[in-house]
C-alpha cells in the first residue's frame, strides 16, 4: 500500500503523569508515572516532525499540563509552523499557557474533558474539587478569548444530563462538545460494567443526541454523533444505491494512514486508541523510518486491503457497500483482536436489527 511520507496528524502524549484520578482514564496515568521522554528528547521529535512536514500537532497526556517544562515544550512548539490542538483536563491551565496561547494564531482547539454539568456528575468521574479547578481554566480561557470545546465520554454516570451537558457547554461558551463511547481501555476496565451503557441505553443516548444535535447543531459533534449521523444517511439510502467505490472496503480508520500517536516514553503507536500497540520508539529509531518502514505499521496497514465481508459478522450483509468497518480499537478492547468487527459501527446493531451492547460481545 502507498503511504504518505509523513502523516498529517500525529498526537505527542508528553506524560503519562496526571494529578486526578479518574475512574475511565484510558490510558491508566497516575500521580507518579515515570519514563516520560525528556524536554531535548521532545525536542528533537518536534524539530524532526516538522522537518518532514507533519501538518498538525495535538498535545495530550496523561495530562499535558503537570509537566513542569509543558511552556518549554509548548513555546518550542510554536516557533515552528504546525497547527496545534491540546486535550486538557482543564485543572492546570495557568496565566503563563495562557498569555503564551493568546498569542498565537495557530491553535486550532483546547479540548477539556467534562463529564458532567456539575461538580456532582463531573466529580463522581474525576474526583472532589475538578470541576472548580476546571472552572478556573476555563475562566481564564474566557478572559483572553481562547476558544475551547469539551469532551465528553457517554455513560451511565451522565446518561441523563446529556440535555444539562449541552446548555452548560453553551453558557460557558465552549466551541463544541465531542461526545464518544466508553470503552474498556485502561482503567475502564475495571468500571465497565457499572458504567457501560445497556443495549437500551445506548439506545437513549443516540436518540437524546439526534435531538439534541438538531437544535445546536454547531456545538454537538464527536464520533457518536457523526456515527449516528452516518447510521441516518445509511438508513435513508435503499442498499442498491449504496456508492460503488467505498463498497466493501474497511475505509474508516486513519490511524497509520493520516495520523498516529507518540506515547510518553516514545513508543509509536497507530491511534490512543490502541495504547498497546506499539510499532517502534523514537528513542531507537527516526520518526519517518518508524512510520515509513516498521512491520507494526505495515500490518496494521493491511487491514485497509481486506473486504468487509471477510468479517463472518459482515457475510451476505446487504449494507457491505455503504459500511466504512468502524473502529480496530473496539474490536481490540473487546478482547476480539485489532482485525475485528466493530459493532458500535454496524448498522445493524445501529438500527437494532441485531440487540448487542459491548457487554454481550467481549
Ligand atoms: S483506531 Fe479508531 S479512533 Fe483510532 S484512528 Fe482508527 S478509527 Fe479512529
Ligand atoms: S452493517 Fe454491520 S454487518 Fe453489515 S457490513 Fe456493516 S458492520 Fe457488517
């Protein structure tokens, strides 16, 4: 398969420190997590990053803003010409970042986490007194007019403030609100069960978010939206229609395609998503010779050759030529490997011709 010399997005995980404790954190950080690559290290991949013309940069964690050099990396970062994006969970954010992000115009979204509309729901996920820090940060967002957009993860714990969720995210003036599944990554693992959605559930959830994305249709977003709003255009169009050229092709993921991540001790890896699958380290090799060479890559690539019908889920469905093959981290997480069926994706559990939730399919 012909790839990109460099993608075009590549996500830099600085720490896997973070000073909360979160009861879904997909990538397990703790207060202490060591090995974090160093300030030069950092460095020197951002400078090869750009040599190669790497387009966008997002800066995530763990969280982002315990590292005690998070300026250091950041001003390093600015002088050369990338977009950036931060996913932050908000308590950190200080007067320094701040100035330093007021002033330039090439920041593209300061995505803070957000679980509830209050400290109550959002406390529950995160811990006592992260919603008032989170208020702080986002106070002084507001005050130097740096837009920001929240993230929110879908579950039981939050099921029936999606509605709160939205009005709270459009007092406080946030951009967007990326709503996403729950799934059994890191320290989820642990809190599926109680906090994963029912079939039914996830049934409420789509159908609160198809409302709720009609009337703010600026601010709702994310991938459950966009996958519901996928579902609708599939359910509208009869099979016969469906476009030839996507037809049976497994056509949705961009991890190693367009994008990828960098853990903190430099491990490689396609997506977040698949925290574990690491394809080589930059402590070892370059950047560009991980991503145009590594076997780890080259096999993650081939599943954009296989025909979705190969999935035995797939076999004989009439939607094989409208259906984009979902997610390989669901699959993944669901202990069903990375070459799985996605079921969060399938238009048959979308519409409930099949009742499965991610429960019944581990
Ligand atoms: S693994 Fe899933 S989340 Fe990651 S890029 Fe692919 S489709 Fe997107
Ligand atoms: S609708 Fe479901 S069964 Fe049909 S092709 Fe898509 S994922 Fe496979």
């Amino acid at each position: 398969m012909k790839v990109f010399s460099a993608p075009q997005k590549v996500t830099l995980n600085i720490t896997n420190r973070c000073n909360l404790n979160c009861l879904y954190c997909a990538v397990s950080s703790t207060k202490n997590a060591p090995g974090d690559l160093t300030l030069a290290e950092w460095k020197a991949v951002v400078d090869e990053l750009a040599r190669i013309k790497v387009f966008h940069l997002l800066i995530s964690g763990g969280e982002p803003l315990v590292r005690s050099d998070f300026g250091a990396i950041l001003k390093h970062i600015l002088q050369l010409p990338f977009r950036i994006s931060i996913n932050t969970n908000g308590t950190r954010i200080d007067n320094d970042y701040v100035l330093l992000l007021a002033e330039t115009n090439r920041l593209d979204n300061i995505q803070i986490s957000l679980d509830g509309p209050n400290a109550k729901i959002h406390d529950y996920i995160r811990g006592h007194g992260s919603f008032a820090s989170m208020m702080q940060g986002i106070q002084l967002l507001q005050q130097y007019n740096i837009p920001f957009s929240f993230f929110v993860v879908v579950c039981r714990n939050n099921l029936k403030y999606l509605k709160q969720i939205v009005l709270f995210s459009k007092k406080v003036g946030a951009t967007q609100i990326a709503f996403c599944n729950l799934l059994p990554q890191g320290s989820a693992i642990e809190h599926f069960k109680d906090l994963n959605l029912s079939f039914g559930e996830q049934k409420e959830a789509e159908a609160e978010l198809r409302r709720l994305k009609k009337l703010y249709p600026d601010l709702v977003g994310g991938s459950l939206v966009q996958t519901i709003e996928w579902m609708n255009t599939i359910s509208r169009a009869p099979a016969s229609e469906h476009t030839p050229e996507i037809a049976n092709k497994i056509t949705s993921c961009g991890g190693s395609i367009s994008e990828c991540s960098i853990r903190p001790e430099g491990w490689v890896i396609p997506c977040d998503r698949l925290w574990d699958c690491k394809v080589g380290s930059v402590r070892e090799d370059s950047f560009q010779s991980i991503w145009l060479h590594s076997e780890g890559f080259r096999n993650f690539r081939t599943r954009y050759s296989r025909r979705l019908d190969s999935f035995k889920e797939c076999k004989n469905c009439i939607y094989t030529g409208v259906c984009k093959g979902g997610c390989p981290a669901i699959p993944y997480h669901l202990g069903k490997g990375i070459d799985g069926w996605d079921p969060l994706s399938c238009y048959k559990v979308f519409s409930g011709q099949k009742k499965l939730s991610l429960l019944e399919y581990q």
